[in-house]
C-alpha cells in the first residue's frame, strides 16, 4: 500500500500571526486514517512551524535546500541546517526554481542528493512546459528529467509531476494527463530503482488543485497525493483537499 501524501507548498507567502491558526486547524482536522500532511513554509517560518507542529502527524517541510553542507554561499540554506532544525522534507527541482533561479537537472539531484545525506525526505518536481507539451515532449521531458531519481534512495522520496502551465494559472492537468505522466513516471522509476520501489513510490500531483478538482484527480490509481500551492494558503481549502484523497492506495 502507498500512504497518499498531500503537500502544501506556501512559496513565498505566509506570515508569523497567521501561521499558529492555520496549523492549529490542521492538527485538529488531520486523523491518523488520513493522507499524510507536509506543509512547506518559506524559511523564515520554520523555527515557528516546526514548534506548533511539534508531537503532531503534521510534518514540516522546505522548499529548497543548498548541495553543500556548509560554505561561502551567501543566502543559501543547507540540508544539514534543515534537518537540525527538525524538518522532515524539502521540495526540490521545482519548475519556479527552474525557470527563475537557474535550477537545472544537474543542480536539483545534488540537492536532492544533499537532502537524503541529512536525512531528509525529498519531494522531487518534474513537468513540461506548454510548449514542449504541444510539440509531444511531454514523456521525454518527464524521462530526462526524473533521471536525477536513479541515485536517490527510494524510502527518502516522493516524486512531483507538475506542469508548467497548470501551476498557478487556474487550469490543471485533467485525471487522464495526470495518470499518463504518472505512469510513465512509475515506469522510469522501475528502470532506475527497481520493480519494488517504484510500485511503492509516492507520485504526487500538482498545478492548480483545488477543492473542486482534487477527487477526481486523486482518483487516478498512479495519482498518489497532491502538492498544492494556492489553494494551500486558504486552511479550509487544503483541508477540503486532504480529505478528497484516499488514505492509502494499492501499491503495484
Ligand atoms: P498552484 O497549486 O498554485 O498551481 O501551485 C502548484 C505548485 O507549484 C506547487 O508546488
């Protein structure tokens, strides 16, 4: 069985006041039957977070983490740092780091690298562009870019599929898009990790799940939670998403 995990990445919102009432609800929301919870806070809530998520099923999460432990690398936090902290996962390889801070396939499987050597788990994005999904590259796309995974281990990751042109623009993958990509994800994974890995691999979608659109999604069998950035914000809303998934699914 596949515990479903239902992530929520804030990126760069959120502040201090509100954070105590958000998690607060959560906690109380969240049952033991349920998904698992990762919230993703930027970096400066974490401390906090990571206090009123203490003792709960709730697990904290970063949304990047440098390749070194430690170094000249002014403005950059390193997994080491993360996991002192106390936090459990971090998000790596996310198409906004991609196109704006000049990620690539190379520095996202350092990280993630980084992030397992300090036992972090990882959440690694994967996702094609509109353009490479119109002109048919979406499977090589996913391909090339889940290569990373081949030296990861397996019980410390969870793989994202997000397409550029859902994320933020209102207009998700619909269930078919989403479990084709899975799929083949899962079939990358079996070629780079093994049969048994990757039929326990967590394959997450995400780009503009919402309340609404979350069951039919989560229905697909390869659809095995969700990664959620603005409808996260709202508590109610990523409650409502939660409970749209099933606790668990069949493995492969
Ligand atoms: P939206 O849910 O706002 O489309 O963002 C998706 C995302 O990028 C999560 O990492």
């Amino acid at each position: 069985m596949r515990r479903c995990l239902i992530a929520a990445n804030w990126k760069m919102h959120g502040n201090v006041p509100s954070i105590q009432a958000y998690l607060e609800t959560l906690i109380e929301r969240v049952g033991s039957d349920d998904p698992e919870v990762v919230v993703c806070p930027p970096f400066t809530f974490l401390p906090v977070a990571l206090l009123i998520a203490s003792g709960s099923g709730i697990a904290i999460g970063s949304q990047n983490c440098h390749w070194e432990e430690k170094g000249a690398f002014t403005g950059e936090v390193s997994a080491t740092m993360l996991a002192e902290l106390g936090a459990r996962w971090v998000i790596v390889g996310h198409s906004e780091r991609r196109q704006h801070f000049g990620e690539t396939d190379a520095s996202a499987a350092a990280r993630a690298k980084a992030a397992q050597r300090a036992g972090l788990s990882v959440i690694f994005c994967v996702g094609e562009t509109l353009e490479q999904r119109d002109s048919g590259e979406t499977l090589a796309v996913l391909e090339r870019q889940s290569a990373a995974v081949a030296g990861l281990d397996p019980a410390l990751l969870a793989v994202a599929y997000e397409p550029v042109w859902a994320i933020g623009t209102g207009r998700n993958a619909t269930p078919a898009q989403a479990q084709e990509a899975h799929a083949t994800l899962r079939r990358r994974a079996a070629e780079l990790l093994g049969a048994e890995a990757a039929g326990a691999l967590r394959i997450l979608y995400g780009g503009s799940v919402k309340p609404n659109n979350a069951v039919s999604l989560l229905a697909e069998s390869d659809v095995d939670g969700a990664l959620v950035g603005g409808a996260s914000l709202d508590v109610e809303g990523f409650c409502a998403i939660i409970h749209a998934a099933p606790g668990h699914r069949p493995g492969v």
